[in-house]
C-alpha cells in the first residue's frame, strides 16, 4: 500500500497573512509592561483581568463629588443666610404633624397673623402658634406681650408688642434672641431681613425717635435719631445692607411724609423723597433695591434713587392692602362705608397686573400667586382675571385672612381654619 505524504508545515494564505501580521505587529511594538500601563493610562483604561476597560480615575471620581457637594452647599447657602444647620433643622421642623385645622382658642382670642412661604403664625392673647401649609401646629409658645405684632422672614422670625420694650426673634425650634430694648424704650415699628439682620424703632419719653438696626447675633451695627419727625415705618434690604424709614410730621395742620434711605455703611442717607400732604401706610423692601411706598393717597415704587411707578387712588379710599413677597393688593372703595369697591394687584416694581370691580363690603384681602381671596360674609376667591372662581361659607366673627400654598388661613376671634 502506498502512503501520500501529506506536507503538513503548508498553510493556507489567509491563515499566514494573519500571523505575518501579528507578527509584523509585535515586532514593531515592543513596549515593556510599564510602558504598556502608562499608554493605557493616558487613553484612560485599565487593564483587568486581560482586557481592556474603560474608566474614570479615582482622582477625576473624587473631583466630580467635590464639586457636586461645593454645589449643593452653595445652593442650600442662598436659602440659608443665617446658616444651614439652622435651615435643616427649620425644614425638618416644618414637616411636624401635630394637631390641625380647625383650631379652637378657647380661652385666648386671636390677635394678629402673618405668614411666609412656609408656615403660618398666629398670635393670641397668650402664645405665639406656627402652623405648616398643611395646617399642623409646629410649636405654641408663651409670648406675654398686650399687643403683639409680628414679621416674617425666610427662617426667622421677629414677634414685639406694640409701645412695649420686649421683642424677640425666633425659628420652630428654638428662641435666637429674647430681650428688652436699650433704655426699656417701647417699639414703635420694626422690621427682620432674611439673612437675620433686624431693625426697631423706639421712642423716648421726650419723643426722640432711635431706630436701632442689629446683627443676626442681636448686636448693635447702625442708630439713627430723630427728633421731628415721628417714625410710622422701617424695612430692611433682604441682604441687611440698607435700611429704609419711613417718617411724618406736620407743618401748619398740613401732614409732611419722608422716606430716607441709608446704606448701613453711612451716616447720611443716601436717598430721601418727601411727600407733602400723604401719611406714609408702609414701607417694604420687595428686593436689594426696590422698596414699595403705600400713603394713604398713591402707591409708589422707588429704586434706589428714583420714583420709576406711581399708582394713584384717584381720590378714592384705600380701605385695605397687603404687600406680599410677589404683589401688591390694593382694595379702594368711594369712602370707607362704601359697600362696592375695586381691587388692584401690582407687582413688586408697580406694573398694574389687573383691576376689578366687586360687590359687597370685604373687612380683609390677601393673595397668594395668582390666587386672591376676600373676606366678607364668606371668603371669595377670585383669579387675576377678577372672575370669580369660589365662594366658602364661614362661620361667623371672621376677622382677617391670610393666602398661602394650599388656600387661605381665616383667622377668627376664638379660633383659626383653613380654607382650600
């Protein structure tokens, strides 16, 4: 039998262009195994397990955290100029379910009320009440003043009694500052910035007016004195760097209005208006340099240095207003008896933003974004459209009402609700 031979060392071409290749390849390249790493390193892979994988090192990795973290406390920072432990702990407070709405006060009547972006408080004859949006009590506490008045902030609080020498400011968790004025002098107004800083107004017996305006710590940082004029408003930047006062005096039974403005780093004032024959209402800083003027006669916007709105009453009787963080409500009736009247809604800088008659006599108003409610025999709800949109019936001794997130708070003598 003969046997072929078979040429086992022929290969077929394919087969010997791949390996030539490989070969060529790895002639060409000789890199040692730290070469190797380095090459893999700079392309940003690794080698694992003997293949090769893309990654982010470990550096880039601690890098992207950092920035995420200087980030996020950079954004909590903005809403929290008094401190983020002390925004945290107010946040977390806020969340508190304890008792709701309706609330019954049956030995205390309420007093007066206010209300932020986040709680709402009312004061009674006795204590001092935060209620969340949802309507759950956050803390009550003891406040002993006759006639408590109170101003809100974005996490502080500021509650004085009108004409007496006690004041003090306050989160939900606790009291930052409980003390009397210099010379147990009694408050006339006051007023609390958002980043803490705090301004009252006092008065001497030899009816020397002291506005004082402190840190968020309760020291001293700027005084102004006067001794003509009589003081029937202060506000306060929302940065803390510029007070504005609001001023009336008469001059031969003709009433004369001022408004100064200080930076807290000068003594003279930086801008001053008068106002002949107007009683200054209030005065409000809607921003660092807007500040909104209510007299009884016009509404007017000041930035700064110059009147840039006016809105005038035409004559008529400005019978109530509020001045929230986004409007301004105006209600004007023909007199103060008058049953028919219109209500105004302006924003910050006095762009008229509607106007619409009404029916009826409204003992309150009070907005909240778009949403406006009326207080008279029921609470109405109206769009900036001035439709009306809802009607609530209430029980009776309503005294004020005050909008926020979910509805409006109605604020009776002997108790408080809230309507949605």
């Amino acid at each position: 039998m003969e046997f072929k031979k078979h040429n086992f060392n022929k290969t077929k071409k394919p087969i010997v262009k791949k390996k030539n290749v490989k070969k060529e390849k790895d002639e060409s390249v000789k890199l040692t195994k730290e070469q190797k790493f380095n090459e893999f390193k700079a392309r940003g892979l690794t080698i694992l397990q003997g293949k090769k994988k893309k990654f982010l090192s470990l550096r880039n990795i601690i890098v992207i955290v950092v920035l995420v973290l200087v980030i996020s406390f950079a954004l909590i920072a903005l809403s929290a100029p008094t401190g983020i432990v002390e925004y945290i702990s107010t946040k977390t407070a806020l969340m508190k379910s304890g008792e709701a709405f309706p609330v019954t006060y049956d030995f205390s009547p309420a007093k007066a009320i206010d209300y932020n972006s986040d709680s709402v408080l009312v004061a009674t004859e006795t204590e001092l009440k935060c209620y969340n949006n949802s309507g759950n009590l956050i803390y009550s506490r003891i406040h002993g003043f006759e006639k408590p008045v109170i101003k809100t902030s974005k996490i502080r609080n500021l509650i004085y009694g009108l004409n007496e020498s006690f004041y003090r400011i306050e989160t939900p968790r606790k009291e930052v500052v409980n003390k009397k004025t210099a010379n147990n002098q009694p408050v006339i107004a006051g007023d609390i910035a958002d980043c803490g800083v705090y301004a009252l107004a006092t008065e001497s017996d030899d009816d020397i007016v002291l506005v004082t305006v402190y840190d968020k710590n309760g020291s001293e940082i700027y005084k102004y004195h006067s001794s003509n004029n009589y003081v029937t408003g202060v506000t306060l930047s929302e940065n803390g760097k510029k007070v504005c006062i609001a001023t009336v005096t008469t001059s031969k039974a003709v009433f004369e209005s001022k408004v100064l403005v200080f930076d807290l780093k000068r003594s003279e004032p930086i801008y001053e208006k008068k106002f002949k024959d107007e009683i200054i209402f209030a005065v409000e800083y809607s921003n660092s340099s807007d500040i909104c003027v209510i007299t009884d006669k016009n509404y007017r916007n000041i930035d700064d240095d110059e009147i840039t709105k006016e809105y005038s009453y035409k004559h008529k009787f400005l019978n109530k207003f509020e001045i929230s963080e986004d409007n301004i409500l105006l209600y004007i009736t023909a007199d103060s008896n008058s049953s028919n009247g219109s209500v105004v809604l302006l924003s910050p800088d006095g762009d008229e933003e509607a106007v619409f008659q009404t029916e009826g006599t409204f003992s309150d108003i009070s907005v909240y974004d778009d949403r406006i409610f009326a207080l008279g025999e029921k609470v109405f709800e109206y769009n900036t459209e001035g439709k009306k949109v809802k009607t609530t019936k209430i029980k009776s001794g309503a005294v004020a009402i005050q909008a926020m997130k979910k509805g409006c708070t109605v604020l009776y003598s002997t108790g408080v609700d809230l309507v949605q």
